[in-house]
C-alpha cells in the first residue's frame, strides 16, 4: 500500500456528488488512499498533470484489468511504442483535417436530421431523445460501423462500461457486456469486406489499412465506443442545463462576448464527463512525498484537477469568461483524448448552436439529476420549447 494518507468515503455520497468531497481530499490530502475504492488518487491539477507523464511509474498496462477484459488489448491499455503504434494509426480518422472536411458536414446533417424530428414535439428529455442519439450517431459514422443503429450503440457502449466497471462479479451484467463485445467483432468483420474494397477514412478502415489485426482493430473500437458515446452525450445534455441554469452566460454568447467553444469548454472543466483515469504502479517508486510499491491501483482525477481553486478562481462556477486554458477534461499525458477535436467540432459547432436556434423558447421542463464520479453527467434533462 502506498504510504499517502488514508481517507476513508462513502461510497453512495461520493457517486451523487464527488465535489465537496474531493475540494477536502485537494486542501488537506491530495494524494490520499481511499479504502473503499481500493486506490491511491492524485486530486490536484498540477500533480496529475505532471505525474501522468511518468509512464516508467503510473502504467497503462493493464492485462488483467477488466476494461481490458471486456474490451480487448487496445491503445488507452498501452503504454509507449505499443500505444503509439495504435495512436498513429488512428490519427487519420480523427485528426483535425478529417473533423474539419470528412466529418463536420456529416455531423451537421445528423444534427439537423434529430431537430427536425423532435421539433413538432415541443418536449422530450435532452439525454435520451437528443444527446444519446445525436452522440450515437456520430460514432457510427466515424466508427464506420454503419450497419448499427443510434440505439444499439448505447446499449453495446453501456453494456460493455458496465461489465467493465463489475466488480461484484454479477452474471448478467458479464453475459450482457461480453455478448456486445462479441457482436461488435461480428459487425467490424461484416463491414470489413466492403471498406477493403472501397476504404475511407473511418477509424476501422485506418485501422485496417494501418495493418492491426482484427482483434486489435475490435479492441479499440470497443474501448471508442465506450468512451466516445456517453461523453459526448453527457456534455451535450450538461452544457444545455448549464446554459438553461445560467441566463447570464447565455446572454453572452447572444451577444457576442462569449463563444459557444467557450460554453462546452467550461461545462466540461464544471463537470469532467470522464473524472477519472486508472494507472497501475509498473515498479516501486515516489511521487508528490508519497511512495508507492509495485502493482498499486492510482487514479488521476480530472474531475478534481478542473475544480483546483490554485487555477481557477471560484472553480465551482460557470463562468464563460474564465481562462479554460488549465483545465484537464480530456487527459494531460500521451493518452490525451484522440477524438477532442471531433466532440468540440459536433457539440460547440453544431449540437449546441442550432438547438438553441432553432428551438425557440427552449427552457427546463423539470429536475436535472447528476450522478457518478468515474463517469459524470445528468442522468435526465426534461425540456420544452414553444416553436
Ligand atoms: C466530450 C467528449 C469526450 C471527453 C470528455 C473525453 C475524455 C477523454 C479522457 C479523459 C481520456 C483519457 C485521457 C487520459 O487518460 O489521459 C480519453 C481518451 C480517449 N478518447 Fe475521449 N473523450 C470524449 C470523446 C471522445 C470521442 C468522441 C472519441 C472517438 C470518437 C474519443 C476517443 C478517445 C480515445 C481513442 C482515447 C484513448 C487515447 C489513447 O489512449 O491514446 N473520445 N478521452
């Protein structure tokens, strides 16, 4: 164990809101060991900053952890030549050309197509009916996993998080996690054929053409649906709240002081959609005043380091105007988010914008409930509009 203070938690309190809990942790323990998670966290913003570089001590390698269990081998599982093998060849897919050229013009139609639906309505909840399917079908498409529908994205994307966050070991959220797992393989070989003879830039025919084996090309699919669905929908729905809670800095960007990059960038330094990312201690080593021996469980907590007070003044604030500069949302190491320029790209250039304009008279329609700390964001968003 490592020698960092212990701070105990309750569980159930630090999933409904891990905030007040976590500026403790920063003012008097900020690398502490908390029991009930089983692992040794880094809360402030500088610490995790530097610290997630030193992949020599805080690996990724994880062989027996569950994500990669579920998922596969994939690159947020690797560390150095290994990683940025798979990082390279991804790079093509998602890089800021592609966001700008391939994607930006498929992203708005999806947009457009979703608000065209839901507009004679005049209600829905936001989570479900906008952002899950509007982040649903963005992955198809930069998947290239086109022969999947918006819904059965969510379920496989849920179903595999789930089984790779079970640790109670529960039958059916494996048989139902590893089932989506297995399917998404079916899917990628049933779709391989035809982008073999017709590749395009989609990230399973750069993958392929980068020459991964159809497992590797599985595994990180997987680990991109898990992590390239609900994060944007949770930031989709949470900017919305944020925006609808906060008139003042809505009047900004309708005046022109604030941008809607500004509003998405502060919803996701307010609340980090992915608060936390796991390393494994690969050899006996110091850190911050703290040792370590090998084989720990540490977690860097982006959640926290985006609340620092030592970086942002009254951090619990959404506040357009801020320096967002400092803030971690997406990772600060090698790992660093591969498809942040596409989800700035989808929701400040599109999700955000047109719903606000072309939904008039858009305002809440009842409670906007928050849950989680690995994973943040409103688990129902009721609105309505007049036109
Ligand atoms: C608001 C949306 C998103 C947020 C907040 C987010 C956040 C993150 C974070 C915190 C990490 C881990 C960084 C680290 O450990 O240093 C990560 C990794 C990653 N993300 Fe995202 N993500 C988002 C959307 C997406 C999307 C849409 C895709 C792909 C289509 C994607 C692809 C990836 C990949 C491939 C990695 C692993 C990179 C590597 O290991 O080198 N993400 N993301």
């Amino acid at each position: 164990m490592s020698s960092a203070p212990t701070l105990s938690i309750d569980p159930a309190a630090f999933h409904a809101d891990p905030y007040p809990i976590l500026a403790e942790m920063r003012a008097g323990a900020p690398v502490c060991f908390v029991p009930e998670l089983g692992a040794t966290l880094f809360t402030r913003r500088d610490d995790v900053f530097v610290q997630e570089k030193r992949i020599d001590l805080f690996s990724s390698h994880q062989p027996d952890g569950l994500l990669t269990r579920v998922m596969g081998a994939n690159m947020m599982r690797k560390d150095g030549d290994a990683h940025m093998f798979e990082r390279k060849a991804l790079f093509p897919a998602l890089s800021p050309r592609t966001v700008r050229d391939v994607l930006a013009p498929q992203f708005r139609d999806i947009v457009q197509g979703h608000i065209d639906r839901l507009k004679p309505q005049g209600q829905c909840d936001l989570v479900t009916d906008y952002a899950m399917p509007v982040a649903a079908d963005a992955l198809r498409v930069m998947t290239g996993l086109t022969n999947m529908d918006a819904a059965d994205m969510d379920a496989a994307s849920q179903a595999m998080l789930d089984a790779a966050a079970n640790y109670q070991r529960d039958p059916e959220v494996d048989a139902k996690g590893y089932g989506y797992a297995a399917r998404v393989q079916t899917l990628i070989e049933e779709r391989l054929p035809e982008l073999r003879a017709a590749p395009d830039l989609s990230i399973i025919s750069v993958l392929d053409q980068a020459g991964l084996s159809v497992d590797a090309i599985a595994g990180n699919v997987r680990v991109i649906i898990g992590g390239g669905q609900n994060e944007p929908r949770d930031a989709i729905a949470g900017t919305v709240w944020a925006l609808l809670t906060h008139p003042d800095q809505r009047a900004l960007i309708a005046a022109g002081q604030a941008t809607w990059e500004d509003a998405f960038a502060e919803y996701v330094r307010l609340v980090a959609p992915i608060g936390m990312s796991p390393r494994r201690v690969a050899k006996a080593g110091e850190a911050c005043g703290v040792d370590f021996e090998e084989d720990e469980l540490i977690f860097f907590m982006f959640g926290s380091a985006c609340r620092d007070s030592a970086h942002f003044a009254d951090p619990d604030r959404f506040d357009l105007t801020r320096d967002t500069g400092p803030a971690i949302p997406f990772g600060a190491g090698p790992h660093f988010c591969a498809g942040a320029a596409a989800s700035r790209t989808l929701i400040a250039g599109y999700a955000l914008p047109m719903l606000f304009d072309q939904l008039a008279g858009l305002t809440l329609d009842g409670p906007v409930p928050f849950a989680g700390w690995a994973f943040r964001g409103p688990t129902t968003c009721p609105v309505r509009w007049t036109s």
